[in-house]
C-alpha cells in the first residue's frame, strides 16, 4: 500500500520547517501569503490528508493558556490581560484567568487546576522575586513566561523568559526629573517587597537620588502594595511629617492616585504644594483633572510579546532558546509634578560628583 503522505514531505519539497506547514495548513498567522498557497498547492498535489485524531493525541494540545494575575482591582491588569487575550485568540489560543492576591500557595493551587485542565503554558505577572512554584515549572520544562515580573532565584534566574520594563531605568528617570525641577526632600511609596517591579522602581530611585548627592532617609520610603488604599495611607502620614516631603514618587499610579486623594485630603495643593509622580500609565492617570505626571511602559505591548513568544515555544520554534526582552520606559510629563510651573527654571542641582571635579 503506497504510504500516505506526510507534512514532512510537503516541508520538504516547500524546502520550509514542517512548523511553517503547519501554520499554513491551519491557516494561522505570522505566514506570507505567497508561502501559505504555495504550502497548499504542494498538499493538494500530494493529496495529503490530515489525520486530526492523531494529531490531536500526537500534540495533545488543548490550544488554551493560562494568565495568573496579582489582583484584576489593579487598573494595569485589565490592559495587560486585554494584550494577552486578544493576541492569543489571533493565534487560535484561549485564556483561563485566575489571581492570586500575592498569595504564593494560592498561585500554586491555580498551577495545579490549570495543569490539571491541560494548558499548553501559563503566562505570569504575580511571580514572587523568590518563587518556588516557578523554580518547578522551569525545572520539569513546562512552557511559561513571565510579564512585569522577574525571579532572583540564581538556580533558574537565566532559564525562564520574561517581558518587562526597565524598572531601574525607570525609577532613575522618575526622581531624575523632580530633582531637576526643584527638589531635594524626596518620599517614595514602594510597592510588594516580594514584586521585582518595585524592588528595581526603588533600586532605580536611590541611584538617581545617589548620583545627585541626595540621600534617601529611611522615614521618607513608605511600603505599599500597588493598590489605590495604601497610597492614600502613605500621604497621610507624609503630610503628618514635620519636615514633609516636597514631592513623592510612587511606583504605580494606582497608588500614587491614592496619594493624590490623601494629599487633597490634607489640604494641599498638587502641584503647588507637592509633587507627584507615578509609574505605568494606567489610563486613569491620562483624565483631565488628574493628569498624573507617570514613567510609562507598554502594558497592551507586554502582552501580546508575552503570548507570541510563549505560543513560539509551545509550537516547537522557540525550543532551547530563553527571551529576556526588556522594554524602554518613558518620561511623561502632564500637570502632577508641576513641570508646567517650575519646570521653565534652570536646573537647581546640578551632578555634585561633576562639580566637584
């Protein structure tokens, strides 16, 4: 009986990879044109037929991933999950969301019921900086990727993907910018210690403060978690101060909102009397009235890299190779940190290091 014939045949008279034909046969995207009819006309000279039931149990994909959030109360979450969903139903893929609060069992609970529904790979924004739940899946080489978020753990720091922001350039751009315009008693609100996001913000801040000739007290660092409640604490105690800050750098904006109501709470002015910045553009921060000076990143951006690079691996093309892609932050000046009153003066500091020399 002659034998029927094979993608691998039809990859090899197309002198392309059998994953290519099989993106043009499923007619998926990220394929010319040209390439995908070409792939077709060999397959209907061939006469090839798919044989689905294998394939199904061959592959045994379910074409659906998993998203595993901190918290969807957080307003940079649902423009990352739409990144994520929309770039995944373009790939052909479903999405299972579940968020875990920064709880490290309870993110271990929804690996274990993502598993257990046959996810091809999980996407990651809660990972904790030390993250045994991770350090598994790296090790039994479980498709994953990490967004927003990076692991320190030395054992799997440079085997798992990840795609962020430049979280210390960043925080460096931040208080370098309300140092030029003014101000030397800078407080900072930082987020979950156990988020690389604001380990690195803060990192990212004491080095601008530092190459100023600033220093950071400990009393001017107030710990949040991220969430809108915890700025509006920090402002509260920052305007009991005697000796307040004159600006603050918040490592989100959703709690740097939360410090703009407890600023206005208090009885101040912003920015007449305090300065405020944050870090994500979440697009609350862009309303008239509020216009919440911030560091921006690509939040839709992140996502849909997340997808497309975890989908490569799963497909077989991303096989042995680890992405680490790191994303430019940007300056985005509006009315919080009071640029357009001060912001027309020359510099007030100037690099000590450089004036000393």
């Amino acid at each position: 009986m002659e034998r029927k014939p094979t993608i691998k045949d039809i990859a090899r008279l197309a002198r392309v990879s059998h994953t290519t034909v099989s993106r043009a046969l499923n007619d998926r995207p990220r394929i010319s044109r040209k390439t995908r009819d070409r792939i077709r006309a060999i397959a209907r000279k061939l006469n090839y037929q798919p044989n689905v039931a294998a394939r199904s149990l061959k592959v045994r994909r379910t074409r659906t991933l998993g998203l595993v959030i901190t918290t969807i109360i957080n307003p940079l979450y649902p423009e990352l999950a739409q990144g994520i969903e929309n770039t995944a139903r373009e790939m052909g893929y479903n999405i299972i969301l579940c968020s875990t609060n920064y709880d490290i069992n309870l993110e271990k609970q929804y690996i274990d019921m993502l598993r257990g529904k046959g996810v091809d790979g999980i996407i990651f924004t809660s990972t904790h900086v030390h993250d045994p739940n991770i350090e598994s899946l790296i090790n039994e080489k479980f498709p994953i990727i990490l967004v927003n978020r990076r692991i320190y753990d030395e054992s799997v720091i440079n085997r798992v993907d990840y795609v962020v922001v430049d979280n210390v350039h960043g925080g460096f751009m931040a208080v370098e910018h309300l140092i030029k315009i003014g101000h030397e008693r800078i407080g900072i609100i930082s987020g979950h210690p156990q988020s690389s996001a604001s380990v690195e913000r803060l990192e990212g801040a004491k080095r601008g403060l530092s190459e100023y000739g600033l220093e950071l007290k400990s009393d001017l660092v107030m710990e949040g978690d991220f969430l809108q409640a915890s700025g509006l604490k920090a402002a509260r105690k920052f305007s009991e101060m005697k000796c307040r800050p004159t600006a603050i750098f918040s490592v989100n904006d959703y709690m740097a909102l939360g410090a703009l109501e407890g600023f206005i709470e208090a009885g101040f002015r912003i920015p007449h009397d305090i300065a405020l910045i944050g870090f994500n553009d979440i697009a609350i921060s862009r309303v008239r009235n509020i216009e919440l000076t911030t560091i921006g990143q690509k939040t839709y951006e992140m996502g849909s890299i997340a997808v497309r690079t975890l989908v490569e691996k799963i497909e077989g093309e991303g096989q042995g190779v680890v992405k680490q892609i790191i994303l430019e932050p940007e300056l985005l000046i509006r009315k919080s940190c009071g640029y357009s009153i001060w912001g027309h003066k020359k510099e007030v500091l100037r690099k000590r290091v450089s004036a000393s020399a």
